[in-house]
C-alpha cells in the first residue's frame, strides 16, 4: 500500500528508488533518468510512494504509474 507524502520522514530520506512497471520496459535509459528525476523532485504529486526505513534513514521509492507520466508529459 502507498505512503502518504509525509515531510518529517522526507527530510530523513537518503536514497531513493525508482521502480519501473513491464509497460515501460521499452524505455530507453536516458529517459528514464529524465522522469525518475522528475518524480522525485516532486514527490508530494506521485500516485505510488513509499518510505523505506534503512539504517540511515529512509529510502523513497517511487514506482512509475501512467497517470504520473501524463502528469509530467503535460
């Protein structure tokens, strides 16, 4: 089940991760790069968000939905 955006635990996030679906295998790398930056610059708007704790802190791992890349493309 996703998180909800939560700002005490995004000031503790370390790392991030992004999680590609199948339907995107298709992708290029570069592309990928370009919305996986997108998506974390702004998490708040992501469908599918997710904290992992780590020991340093958290982990926020996104995974890519369609309605976020038609939120980016547009």
């Amino acid at each position: 089940m996703p998180d909800k955006f939560d700002p005490y635990r995004e000031a503790l996030v370390m790392e991030t991760v992004t999680v590609w679906p199948d339907e995107f295998e298709e992708w290029n790398d570069s592309e990928k790069s370009r919305v996986a930056n997108s998506l974390h610059a702004d998490p708040e708007s992501c469908a599918e968000l997710e904290y992992v704790r780590v020991h340093t802190g958290f982990c926020r791992q996104i995974t890519v939905t369609a309605d976020d890349i038609e939120r980016i493309e547009s």
